[in-house]
C-alpha cells in the first residue's frame, strides 16, 4: 500500500482522486469506482502498490503494438481493479476483482526495481502496464516507468483513455508508447457496456498525441453492438482527424464475461472496417483476433510494397524490412513508429 499521491485535499473534507475522468471524490473509508483507490487516515491510499496479479513476457505485437519496436518482447505485467465494468472483459478475473471481491485485495509482491530488473533479466526491451487498467495502479506505473527510462527501456501503456491531463502531464516524459481504447461511438455504448463515456476517451487520445506520445487504436468490434457501418466510419474519422498516421486495431470479439450471448465477430466484419478506414484515408490498418497475414502487415503508403510481414493469431511471427529507424528499403519512405 502507498500513498496516492495523484489526488487533491477539497475544502469539505472529501479527497478528489485525480487520475481518471471519472474525478472520485472520497470521504473517509470510502473506495473510488476502480476499488482499488481508498481514503484511509485522511489519504488517498492506493492498495495494489507494488503488488502484480499478472506477469508475463510478450511479443509487443500482442499488446497490439505494431509500429513500436517490432519483434521485441516486453515485459507484461498489471494488477487487480479496473475503473470500467466491460461486460466483454476478457481479463475480468483480475479487473473486476475488487468489486466482486470487497473488500480482498490480491497480488504478488512485485516492486519497480524488480519489474525493471527482471526485464533486463529477460533481455526486454520494454514494459507493459496492460491486463487491466494501469491508470487506476497510476503510482505504480510511474515510479517504474521512471526507474525503467533511467536503465533504457520503454513503456507502454495499454489503455481505455480515461487518464486525465494532469495524469498524461505527469506520465509523458516516461511513456513512450499508449494503445488506448476506442471501445465504441456512442455514450450509449461506454454507459450501458462499460460503466463510463465516450468524450474523455477521445479527448485523452488527442491529449496524449498532443505530448508526443506515440498511439496506436484497437477497437473491438461487438456484433450488433459496434458494428455498424456508421460507428466504424465514425471512429476512422476520429482518428483520421487526430493524424491518418495512427494505426488502427480492428480486432473480433468472442463470447466473454457477462456477453457469452453474443456471437463472434466474422472475419468479414473485420474486413469491412478495414476497407472503411482505408476509405477515410488511414494509412495502417491491422485486424487482430484472427490468423490473416494480408490484414495484419504493414505496407509502404508510397509505393504499397509489404515492409513488416506478420503471421499468426495475434500477428506475432513477424519479418521487419525496415531499417532501425523505419526506412521503407523500396522507396526510401519513413514509416511512422517508434523503431529504435
């Protein structure tokens, strides 16, 4: 446990936590939407400090990073909590854990500079704040961040975007990566599926692509949830007016949680959102959750060629042409990403 020290004394004695949008103000004894952020003696506490529910070691292309440092692993890891309540998380045993759980708190003891060590140990050549919302754990990842930058390695964050601005201020001279979120696009959605809303995500992308963070987009596409020509048209639009540069991730749902009554989405469903943001002139498009090498490489905007070469479900197995600072070798273009 530690201090969350992401927070702000107001003047009737309640405490504003003031890492995500959702602005919990606390009273004594009382635990912000994520459960895992509490008032105790007059402080915001954060109670998963230090303490990881998951660890693993990655390709970064599961995270989905596809233009960050190709065929490199990373080091995974996250905590219990979650301030959303997907009814499609795949991770829900740890995210919502807290809530189904209260008050029991659970995790592995894991402080910074072993995450950071055994990264080095593993010859990783970045961190992942990823499984479940890393900015409900802020304090955590930001003092590993930190301590991770000083020994050469990146970070990444893996994300709804529901950090704030005072948060992103505070993260960006040590994140480096974000693949944030874009669940849907309509409140109806993030209220009704999600327990949240729509603005602050957007609002966070832009933000975040403003302090010269490199993001990428995954959006998983829901069928009859999300799926609909227009959302998906919507949202490559979003993007596109943020940079066309911005990959996006189209991935399919499988049944999941509290959606088991949904059905899968179908490959062809994929396939039109990925034709829908070529039309509205994003230039890297991936579809993810299923095996389609043709849909999950990059391509050279100038001259089209195949320069990063992906297979498999998560499309891991890759062959990278670019040269270390991301040169097409055919045209001489400079593919947007972070190569090195």
């Amino acid at each position: 446990m530690s201090i969350a020290w992401l927070s702000k004394k107001l003047n009737n004695g309640k405490i504003l936590c003031q890492a995500c949008a959702h602005a919990c103000k606390l009273d004594e004894g009382e635990y912000g939407i994520c459960g895992v952020r509490k008032v105790e003696d007059g402080e915001l506490k954060l109670l998963v400090y230090g303490l990881a529910a998951a660890v693993n070691v990655d390709p970064v292309e599961k995270k989905p990073m596809y233009h960050f440092l190709p065929n490199s692993t990373v080091f995974s890891m996250g905590t219990v909590g979650c301030n959303f309540s997907c009814k499609f998380c795949q991770n829900f045993d740890i995210s919502q854990y807290p809530k189904e759980h209260h008050p029991q708190i659970v995790g592995k003891e894991l402080p910074p500079e072993q995450i950071v060590r055994l990264a080095l140990e593993q010859e990783c050549k970045s961190i992942a704040y990823t499984y479940n919302e890393p900015i409900v754990f802020f304090e955590y990842t930001y003092d590993t961040a930190k301590l991770a930058h000083k020994k050469g390695l990146k970070n990444i964050y893996v994300t709804s975007g529901f950090e704030t601005n005072k948060a992103l201020d505070l993260l960006e001279p040590y994140i480096d990566g974000m693949n944030i979120d874009i669940k849907a696009f309509t409140d109806e959605f993030y209220k009704e599926i999600c327990g949240a809303r729509l603005k602050p995500v957007l609002e966070c992308v832009k933000y975040a692509y403003e302090k010269g963070i490199w993001i990428e987009i995954t959006t998983l596409l829901i069928p009859g949830k999300n799926d609909s020509d227009e959302e998906i048209r919507n949202i490559a639009r979003f993007i596109a007016s943020v940079d066309v540069s911005i990959p996006w991730h189209i991935s399919a749902f499988h049944p999941t949680y509290k959606m088991l009554d949904v059905p899968t989405t179908p490959a062809s469903t994929l396939l039109k959102a990925y034709n829908i943001g070529k039309e509205e002139g994003l230039k890297y498009l991936y579809v993810g959750n299923i095996d389609d090498e043709d849909h999950q490489s990059t391509y050279c905007p100038k001259c089209n060629k195949r320069v990063i070469d992906r297979q498999g479900y998560i499309g891991q197995y890759v062959t990278n042409e670019l040269d270390e600072n991301g040169i097409c070798p055919y045209c001489g273009y400079a593919i947007e990403g972070v190569w090195n």
